[in-house]
C-alpha cells in the first residue's frame, strides 16, 4: 500500500496538479488537508477517474478541511478530536486492516504567546488534543498510520535554520515539545526520520513569499506520516515530492509518500 498525504491548498483550483501526482505517483491512499471546500463541492469525479473512488471528505465552506481517497473500499471512523473549535480537521478511515488518519494543525498565526495571539494559543490547545487523542489509544487497535499537515517542524534540521527559527511559530521549543510528546506517548514512529538519519534536512513547505524558493531552500518539515510499531515495520519507503514545489501554481507544500509491504 501507498500512503501519500499533501496540504493541497485548495483542492478545487489544484485538482490538475493532484491528478499529475496521482499519475506520476499511483498513490494507493491520498491523504489531503486544506481542500477549503464542503463535501458537496468536492471534485469526487475527478478523484476517481484518477482511480480513487473511495472517499471520506471532511469539509468546511472556504477553510480547512481534510479529506482520504482511495483506490480500495473504505470504512469510514468517528473523526479524531482535535480541534477546540470544531472546525474540519480530521478525518479517520480503516482500510485494508489499517487505520489511516489525515490531520491538520492550526497555523497559529505569526506571534508565538497565547496571551496576545489566540491563534497561537488554538494551536496549543490543538497540540494538547492530539496528545490526548492517541496516548489513550488500546494497545489491541489495528495498526494506525496518522498522516498529515501537523504544521511543526520538530528537529533541529527540519528547519533550515534552527538557531534563527527559534522564535518563529512552527518550530518554537513549545510547539515541538508538544509535538513530540503526543507522538512518544502514543508510542508512534516518525517514518521520516525511520529512513533519514536525523543530520539530513528535509523539507516539504516553502513560502510563498521567497522570490526564489529553490536558490534559497528555506524550507520546513511540517508535512508528516507516523505510524505504530506494527505498521512502521512493513515500511519499506519514504519520499518528500520535492519536484511537485516547481509546478505550475503549485502549493506551498508537498506530497510526502511512504509504501508499506506485507
């Protein structure tokens, strides 16, 4: 099976540029976040000409929302509780045995203090939810792969400055602190960095700002996939989608892709 998760940035007007992924990738599950469209006006025709009739879609009018398609049958789950506020952020299916989840983390806007900053504050409290969410999770549950736009960058080189991304949300110690406890205490693996050693940079988010991303590669790592013991072993691969950044009106992310054996 292979699990591709991709903050789409609207899936509406990027439908041309998924089914370019999905062709070039034949991604068995398409995890997406950010489809900033309602269940009735997703593209779910031309998600299975592309061979992805199956679909959960989780929406919301102009925001948010996350959505899972798939080549095989899907079993829809209760969403996970992540968000305080209740907006369209997540979405859980079983397929084939396996639990996949696609999740999206608040921004939090540009200053990291709660106190004058409540979408800063949002975050946290989504971050605490994620936390919660999992560290209760039975040990006899189906092998879980969680995917999705977690919007932290966690280590050191997921930043292509660490020293200077310090105080800049995203990759401030509060927010990869959390982070790194919600996925420690649900006892999941960063796949990752399972097959890229912890020195290497990896990046799937460039700014839109930057006048020449690809010169500068100012990048982050908040695109992400774990997984539980069980499902990290039949793990065989992981890619970043890099090339999908030079497209044509493209997202400020990328596909990130891993295959699983067995």
């Amino acid at each position: 099976m292979r699990i591709a998760t991709w903050n789409v940035n609207s899936v509406r007007r990027r439908i041309d540029l998924v089914a370019r992924f999905v062709q070039e990738s034949a991604p068995d599950v398409l995890c997406l976040q950010e489809i900033k469209c309602r269940e009735a006006e997703f593209p779910t025709g031309a998600l299975a000409d592309m061979g992805l009739p199956h679909l959960h879609i989780v929406g919301q009018k102009g925001l948010h929302g996350v959505a899972i398609a798939s080549r095989l049958a899907i079993q829809p789950l209760a969403n996970p509780d992540i968000c305080p506020h209740g907006e369209a952020r997540s979405a859980a299916v079983h397929i084939a045995g396996v639990e996949i989840h696609s999740l999206y983390i608040p921004a939090g806007g540009d200053e990291p203090d709660a106190e004058i900053n409540p979408k800063f504050g949002h975050k946290l409290e989504s971050l605490a939810r994620l936390r919660s969410q999992y560290a209760k999770r039975p040990k006899s549950a189906p092998p879980l792969v969680i995917t999705g736009d977690l919007n932290v960058a966690p280590g050191e080189n997921d930043v292509w400055s660490h020293r200077q991304l310090l105080n800049v949300v995203s990759h401030t110690p509060v927010e990869t602190q959390a982070l790194e406890a919600a996925r420690t205490e649900a006892g999941l693996i960063d796949l990752a960095r399972q097959f890229h050693p912890n020195e290497e940079k990896l990046f799937t988010w460039w700014s839109y700002r930057s006048p020449d991303w690809q010169r500068n590669d100012r990048g982050r790592r908040l695109d992400h996939i774990w997984a539980c013991p069980k499902a990290a072993k039949r793990a065989s691969a992981f890619t970043i989608a890099r090339a999908c950044r030079a497209w044509e009106g493209p997202s400020d992310h990328v596909p990130v892709v891993c295959d699983f054996v067995g």
